[in-house]
C-alpha cells in the first residue's frame, strides 16, 4: 500500500482539490479532520457533477424526505468545500485485512482505492494500481525438477483448484512437454486447464488432446435456439 497518503481536510477548496488530484495524477483524496480521523474522501466521480447542466429546479409539491434528498443534492454539486462534496460513506480496511479481501471489496463496491485505517486513524490507501503491480510482480509458481514431479503437481493442481480429476483428464509428461488427454464438459474447462499448467515454471510446452463431450455441445446449441 501507499503509505504517504496526500490527504485533504473538509475544509479545503473544492478548486484546491482538484488542483491536488491533477498534480499528484491521483484519482481519489481521503479527508481527515482535525482530529486525525478519516470523515470521507473526495474522488473524480464526486466532482464530475459540477459540469454542465446537472440540476434542475426542485419541482413543486417536493416535501419532506424528498426535498431533503434534492437540496443534499444541489449542495454537494454547488458547494464550495471538500465537506460538501465528498462522500461519507468510506469504504475502508484495516492494515491486516488480506489483499484477496480488498481486491474483492473494490470489484463489489465499483470502487478505484480503499484506505487502509487502523483505529480511526488513515495508516495508507491501496489503489488498483497497487493491485496491478502485485499481479506484475507475482513470481510464476515453481517445482521440482522432471517430469514426474511435473506431472504430480499438475494433477495435483488440476484436483485441489479445478475438481478435476485423473479418472476425467489424463496428465501426460515428457521431457517437460506437458499433454492433456480426456473428455470435458465444455470449453470453458478447458480453457481453464490451460491457464493453470501455463503458471508452473518448467513447462516446456502444452499440448491439448481433450475432446468435448457431445452431450455438453448439444446442450450449448440447444440453449442457443
């Protein structure tokens, strides 16, 4: 994660904000008060409201929880401050929550950064570019040397990650070149297959000899029609 966290206060110019986002090439600011906790954060999403014509007079006969809704409204795309842009609904984590987790959080959530807050207090943020530069820097996974411990840990693989076992697909090694034999259920599985051998270092090559099963292939152009 991003430790040094540039951080803006509520009571920060909405202008200075954005003057701040397009410095630092950020897409998302946190917003600390005085106290040192975290009270909202402040993206391009919340400010992409103030252009262009993006509010309309509250129609007559507007009341109670209604109007309420249409005035937070107009202040959030008129106000001047970060306290009245902002979000408050801060989807955080905590530093032990697992980066899997967090990954997670931002896919359900629709979400570009989560601040990371231990005990009220922001300790750093991960962004989806955090992310991206784990999957970069993600070492290719690695075995023993031969082709029978090759296979092995293929057919181990194939078992505990895909539920694919050797009474359905056949693990064929030699000389590093890896060869798959058997009947799927679509080609999805075996597409699937494919990805998890091309992940373990020391294969010297793939050959596909699965076949789909018949009965899968008809189900698939019958849902089609």
């Amino acid at each position: 994660m991003t430790r040094n966290v540039i951080t803006v206060s509520p009571t920060m110019s909405v202008r200075n904000a954005a003057i701040l986002l397009r410095a630092n090439n950020i897409s998302g600011l946190p917003v600390v008060g005085d106290d040192g906790a975290v009270c909202g954060i402040l993206t391009e999403g919340d400010l992409m409201p103030r252009l262009g014509s993006n509010w309309g007079p509250i129609g007559k006969g507007t009341s109670g929880a209604d109007e309420r809704h249409e005035l937070s409204n107009y202040i959030q795309i008129h106000g001047w401050s970060v306290a009245e842009a902002m979000s408050r609904d801060v989807i955080s984590a905590s530093s032990d929550t697992e980066i899997g987790r967090i990954a997670g959080i931002m896919t359900s959530h629709g979400i570009k950064r989560v601040p990371i807050i231990d005990g009220f207090q922001l300790v750093g943020i991960i962004s989806r570019c955090d992310l991206l530069n784990l999957i970069i820097d993600a070492p290719v996974e690695t075995i023993a040397r031969g082709d029978e411990a090759l296979g092995l840990a293929i057919r181990t693989r194939l078992a505990t990650d895909l539920g694919i076992g050797h009474d359905k697909v056949e693990v064929v090694v030699k000389d590093g070149q890896v060869q798959i034999r058997g009947r799927l259920d679509s080609d999805v599985e075996r597409r699937a297959i494919r990805a998890l051998i091309e992940r373990v270092r020391g294969t010297g090559g793939y050959t596909d000899r699965s076949v789909i099963s018949p009965a899968s292939v008809s189900n698939i152009s019958d849902s089609a029609k």
